[in-house]
C-alpha cells in the first residue's frame, strides 16, 4: 500500500508537469462564469444559446479511459459533470489532463453545455486549466474517515466527505436564522454584550479565567449570554433585547455539554414567566417547522411532538413522584443516602448541589415537551420568588425550564428585581463559593446597584444549541464544526 508520503512525492511530480506546461498550479483566480447549482438551474438556456462557458469545482470523481473522461466537480454549491473527448480538445492538453490532474484537484473547465446519451447534463470540454492542485488525496469516498480523533482534526475533510454532515451544518445556520428573525418579528432588539468580564453572573458553572494585560486584571471569560448586562438595557429603557453569542464553562464533557457553545438570551421587560413560557412554545414550534419541517421528532429513545400541549411538571412533586423523598423537607444527608441508594454520582455536598443532582436523575424519564415550573428558591439564585393568593412568599420561584426527551431545553424566570433579595441571595452563592463550590454564582455588587435605580418586571430566557442537538439526534460535539483537539504530540 502506498503511503501518504509516496502519494505527495508522486503529486509532486505532478505539480513539475504542471509548471513545465506553463500552468500556475495556484493562481489567484480562474475563468468562472456561475456556480455549478446555477450551472443546472440555468442548463437548457445555456445550452440552447450554443455559447461556451466556464466553471470550476474539486475533481470528485473522474471515469472513463482513451479517449474519453467523464469529470464530477463539486463547488460547495452543486455537482456537475465535465466530459473531456480526446478529439474536442488540444491533444496536449489531454494529456496534460491525464498526467497531472487528480481527484481532490480544482479545476476551471471551458465549453458548451450538452446533454450526454444518457441525458445527464454536461459540459463538453474545449479548454481547461488547474485552479488548486493537491497534495494530498480525498479520504476513499465509500467510507470515509472512521477515526472520530482524526475526522474532528480534519474536519474540512470529514465535511467535504459526508453529506449529511455538511447538510446538518447548514440546517443549525438556519436554527440560529429562524431563532434570531422570530425574535426580531416579535420586537426585541439583537445587542452585544461584553465576553470579558470582572465577575460571571447569569449561571452556577465554573468560568475560563484569563489576564487582561493592559489594565493588569484577572478577567473572566462569560458563561452566559450577557444575563446582567441585558437586564441593564431593561433599567436603560430598551423593552425587548436578544443575544446570540459564545459562552464558556470549564467544565466536563459529555454527548450534552461542552466548554464552547452557542447560546441565547432575551430580556423583555413588563412580561413574567407566564408570558414567557407561551412564547418559548411558539419559538421552539416555529424552529421546529422551518428548519425541519416537523415539530415530530424521535430522538435519546424519546418520540414527542412539539406542537401538542405542554404540562406543567411541579419540581418538588416530581421528585417525590419519582423518588419518595421531601426536598422541602429533607437534609443534605437524607439527600446524600437517596442519591447513593439511586447509584447517582455527585459533585459537593451543599443542600443545592445535592437537590439538582436528584432532580436531574429524575428528569431522564420524562418525553416532554413539559414546563418545569416551581423550583425551589436556593436553586435559583435569579429569579423572584412565587407569591399565593395571599400575599404570601414561598420557598419557590417563578422560573421556567422546558423538557423534552430526558433533559432541559432551556431556562427562564421572571426575574428578580427587588435589590435586597438580590443581595441576600449573592451573599448566599458567596458562601457556597467561600466553602468550596467552583459553579456558584459570583456577587456582582454593581448589579445590586443597577436595581436599586430600578429594572421594571422582566421575563427571561436563555437556551443553546443543545436543543438543536436533540432535534438532530446527534452528540452535541458533533455538530461543532471544529471541537476543541489536543494538540498531537
């Protein structure tokens, strides 16, 4: 078997044939009228008008022997079919053709438009020159690259090679296309919040920290998408605001998280959890139809259909439903033995570590689409907090987070803006963090500031492309375009 470094010696030698010829083996550009999908949309005028064209693309396949070449190009945009006759074209450049040229290579082709005996439609070749010539060959077209390390080192080829790969990078641009158009014919306004920040707010996940040089200070990398910056444009006057960006957490993988991904948030001011759960249905619906055409899906073992009614699923009753244990109730120890008993592993032993790690054992039997409402206050630091008929404040708060098929979609709240909650509740989270809890929430004493000049009643939500995920079945670190590698020693 020929290896790699025989093949590039060989294309080597290819490439000499090339400049001998007089042929720039990497021009700066190349005679290209259209695209190839234009190439077929347009065929018959073009071919009626007699004229000669020219387009170019990669040589994915080429079939046929003597005097006859049948050439596959692809341009990200289409395929199309080039055919080379001996006696259609320069005898020299023939054979040019047959010497140097290979599959991987980009070419410009010049020549008319026919339709072969076949009927598959064509170019008849008069003219060709190289536009890339490669060094290397395509991975074998039938299977691949196999190895997951090396198609996510090499993922321009695992790309170019697979289809459906390629087509699932186009349908999560058009998930993020479909998010950000919804919102804006809803009202709110797209911004841009700070990545670099003094302090992480918006989440419990442990933040990348870096130094910035020029004012000699430790930074943070976000982990939300602006959540206290956003709800500063509701105290400065903007009703409705978005943000679809980067967000960071040094944190483990799984087929479900990663350390880079894509979020986003709204703000919209004068609107409670209520308002925005009847919008989140409408958004997540509206995604499902025009990015995939169904709101059907199957996927982790699941089936749901996002457009059927979506119950509201009370956190504590839940766990108690599924677990028998009284969270309002129970101590950290009682918490501890539950977990063990349900063979769950945990990290910290705080009464809100350990309430999450219970709850998230419990929510990998529900199919959704489901509201998880009524949240106890101490895991969620953010949100205000559920009042009855009476006038009475309870133990719970006014949050939000959507399920379907075992895990959540998302996260939103009516959010807090009574300053003095506020501050009780960061002092709290800074306990957490004094006793050793990496992801709780760190205090953010100019956002208590920001409230007491006052921030009016404001619904919140965030989710990330883990519900593209879901709807696509695949790992989360699939569909990243490039995911994070250990450089090769």
């Amino acid at each position: 078997m020929t290896s790699l470094e025989e093949l590039k010696t060989i294309r080597l030698q290819k490439l000499e044939l090339l400049k001998k010829a007089g042929m720039n083996p990497f021009p700066s550009k190349v005679l290209r009228d259209f695209c190839l999908a234009d190439a077929k949309a347009d065929f018959i005028k073009n071919e009626k008008s007699g004229k000669e064209f020219s387009i170019v693309g990669r040589v994915m396949a080429i079939r046929g022997q003597g005097s006859i070449l049948f050439i596959v190009l692809y341009d990200g945009k289409g395929k199309f079919q080039a055919v080379l006759k001996k006696d259609e074209i320069d005898e020299k450049l023939f054979q040019l053709f047959v010497d140097a040229v290979d599959i991987g290579d980009f070419i410009s082709v010049t020549g008319k438009f026919f339709s072969t005996q076949r009927g598959e439609q064509s170019l008849l070749v008069k003219s060709w020159t190289i536009a890339t010539k490669t060094l290397l060959p395509l991975p074998e077209k039938w299977h691949g690259i196999k190895d997951d390390d090396e198609r996510y080192r090499k993922r321009y080829l695992d790309i170019l090679m697979n289809e459906e790969l390629r087509d699932l990078f186009i349908k999560k641009a058009k998930f993020w296309d479909v998010t950000r158009n919804f919102l804006k014919d809803k009202g709110f306004l797209e911004v841009e919040t700070p990545s670099l920040e003094v302090t992480t707010g918006g989440a419990e996940a442990s933040p990348f920290k870096t130094h910035h040089n020029d004012y000699d200070l430790d930074v943070y990398l976000r982990i939300s998408v602006g959540e206290l910056w956003q709800k500063r444009l509701m105290a400065a006057g903007f009703p409705k605001t978005f943000e679809i960006g980067r967000v960071y957490r040094n944190e483990g993988s799984s087929p479900e998280h990663l350390q880079e991904f894509t979020n986003m948030e709204f703000y919209w001011s004068f609107a409670d959890y209520e308002d925005g759960m009847k919008l989140v249905r409408e958004m997540y619906i509206t995604i499902a139809k025009e990015v995939f055409g169904t709101t059907k899906f199957t996927t982790r073992g699941f089936t749901f259909d996002l457009a059927s009614e979506w119950m509201k699923i009370d956190y504590a009753e839940e766990i108690n439903k599924q677990t028998g244990i009284d969270i309002n109730k129970a101590s950290s120890k009682d918490l501890m033995k539950k977990l063990k008993d349900l063979k769950v592993n945990y990290d910290g032993e705080n009464k809100e570590r350990l309430t999450d790690s219970v709850w998230k054992y419990c929510r990998k039997s529900i199919a959704g689409p489901a509201f998880l409402v009524n949240h106890p206050v101490l895991v969620a630091p953010l949100a205000k907090s559920v009042i009855d008929k009476n006038g009475k404040i309870q133990n719970t708060v006014q949050m939000f987070q959507p399920i379907i098929a075992g895990s959540e979609m998302g996260r939103g709240y009516s959010e807090l803006n009574d300053p003095i909650d506020q501050k009780a509740r960061f002092d709290a989270q800074k306990k957490l963090i004094d006793a050793g809890d990496t992801e709780a929430m760190m205090t953010d004493d100019e956002f208590v500031e920001m409230l007491e000049h006052g921030m009016p009643p404001t619904c919140g939500f965030g989710f990330g492309e883990r519900f593209f995920a879901f709807l696509a079945d695949k790992p989360a670190r699939e569909l990243q375009m490039f995911p994070l590698m250990r450089p090769k020693k």
